[in-house]
C-alpha cells in the first residue's frame, strides 16, 4: 500500500534529516516508527502526504507515485492525526468531523450522518457530544474527535503523528486499546510516530526504529525488535527490559502447550484464554504463586502453560 525507495531528505543548510529510505507497509497494517527526538521520523510521516517534499527518492501510495499527485487532493485522501488534535475551535464537534467529507462536495446531510456514524464508533455518544465545542473535551475526548475526522471520509491510508502524547498515562492506554480495536474492524494502513518503544511494540504489525541521522537501525516484527536487536543502538533503545516487553508481544502457540494429564485443580494458577499475551499468564502464575496455568478456547481446555513453556515460545517466536 505504502512504499518509499531511497528517500531522503536533506535541508538547505546541509542538514540530513533522513537518508536513504526503503520501507513497504503491507495493505492493512499498522506500522510505528520509533526513535529519539530529531531522528526523522516525523518528516518521514509528513513526506507521505507531502507537507514536506523528500529531496530524493520515489513515494509510491497504492501503486501511484505521490509526487505526481495534486498535494491538496493527495491529503484529502489520507487521514492524518496529529498530537495537537487540530480541531476548529469555533465549529462544533460534529462540524469538525466533517470537515474533509465537505471538502470533498459531500451532500451536507450525508456529511453529519457519517460525522455522528463515526462519533459513535470512536466511543463518544453524538447525543452528548455532537453539539458541544472542542473546549468542552477533555484531552483524550478530543483526541476520539481527531481519529473520527480521519476516518470521515473513509481513507485507506492514515498517517498519525503521536496521537496519544498528550494524555495521561490512563487516558493514554485506554485511547490505545480503542484504536487497535477500530483497526481490528476497519483494516486501514497506517503508519504512526511515536518516541515510545512500549507503545510501538504494542500497537504495531512491524517497528521501524530510526536512529540519529535519519537511518533506519531496524525494521521487522515487535517480538524481533526485542528478541533479536540488528545493532548496538536498537539494543539501547528498547532498553535492558526487552525481555519482559516480549511476553507482552508474544502469543500463546497451542502447539507448545503440555497435555493435562496428572495435573490436578489445584496444582493451577487459574485459566487463560488462548488468545491472551504471554505476560498475562505469567502475571497469574507470579500472582498466584503456581507452576501452571490452564490454557482454554472458550469451550475446550487446551492444555497446560509453564514457565519452560513460556520460554520455549519465546524463543520461536523471535526465530520466525
């Protein structure tokens, strides 16, 4: 959906913000891209929709090259969510929602329809909501408002530069889960900055994670960003914690569970869901001070999950 080849940018006074770029994001996926401040991962965000010309190299946006589009017409077509949110004070919250469908001729009723539709999915009743102004939100009920305007004239690609920097850490988890549900349900492609590598590794499909200079250290899969840094640098950025990071990106194989046999009720911590992370079966293991938790699908019980387990999927899903 997304691909950049050999782009760079480098400014007039000599400075390079970012070298020379190759990254594919795969149709309906969500991709972060992390690093320290001044890396270049905001100009490579702002490079897709052209608010800032790359100097070198080709963008290509479904199989056309973004440098031959209209640049106002091209970020119509993107959804773009930024830190700041960047709602119109003076419009209600509704209003503001439909500010790209209008842009686009949309037929005014059909605008506020779609306006509400998507209050409703971002979690903000329109009831309550539609007629109030952007001073009348908090934080995070602004930012729901800033990814239903995105999402209002139904893109395939979104573009969300620190989206949830601005909330607290609550707000900040809570507005998280939402968004990976709406991704769950919508499919877009979106490529989002953040300088959190606990967010990145939660919210993305893969990382890329810049270094000083605009370089890319390392683009792949959360579980090998953690599992398998390529460099000394990737290794200090996501810290001597990576280890307890991966159980939170790492599933539960069903393949590698050990059968029930000779396990008694009470020998368990609990049970768990198979679709559950590995850090929430470790979790009630330590809580519960057991060797084993029982692993189900809802209907069946499964199978048993121990600390060897847990180890063992570990270490084949970094070597996938």
């Amino acid at each position: 959906m997304i691909r950049l080849e050999g782009v760079g940018k480098t400014y007039e006074d000599g400075t390079v913000a970012v070298q020379s770029l190759d990254l594919d994001v795969a149709p309906n996926t969500l991709v972060c891209l992390v690093g320290p401040s001044g890396c270049g991962k905001s100009t490579t965000l702002k490079m897709v929709n052209r608010l800032i010309e790359p100097t070198t190299g080709r963008i290509v946006l479904d199989g056309s090259d973004v440098t031959d589009a209209d640049p106002v017409e091209l970020r119509r077509g993107i959804g773009y969510v930024i830190q700041q949110v960047g709602l119109f004070p003076h419009q209600d919250i509704a209003t503001n929602v439909a500010t790209v469908p209008s842009l686009l001729g949309w037929e005014k009723k059909k605008a506020k329809t779609r306006a509400l539709e998507l209050l409703e999915l971002v979690g903000l009743d329109p009831a309550t909501f539609a007629k109030r102004y952007p001073h009348q939100l908090s934080g995070g009920q602004r930012q729901r408002v800033g990814v239903a305007r995105a999402l209002a004239a139904d893109p395939p690609v979104l573009l969300m530069d620190e989206p949830f920097g601005a909330v607290d850490p609550v707000v900040r988890a809570h507005l998280q889960d939402e968004f990976l549900r709406l991704q769950r349900d919508l499919g877009k492609t979106v490529l989002m900055v953040t300088h959190d590598i606990d967010e990145a590794v939660k919210m993305g499909d893969r990382v890329a994670v810049f270094a000083a200079g605009g370089r890319l250290a390392q683009y792949d899969t959360p579980a090998a960003i953690l599992g398998a840094p390529a460099d000394e640098f990737v290794a200090e950025f996501v810290g001597r914690a990576r280890g307890l990071r991966r159980l939170a990106v790492t599933a539960i194989d069903p393949a590698r569970l050990e059968p029930l046999d000779g396990v008694a009720a009470a020998d368990l911590a609990g049970t768990i869901d198979v679709h559950a992370r590995l850090d929430e079966a470790m979790a009630l293991l330590l809580r519960e001070d057991k060797a084993m938790v029982g692993v189900t699908d809802g209907a069946r019980f499964l199978g048993v999950l121990t600390p060897n387990g847990i180890h063992a999927m570990l270490r084949a899903d970094v070597n996938r």
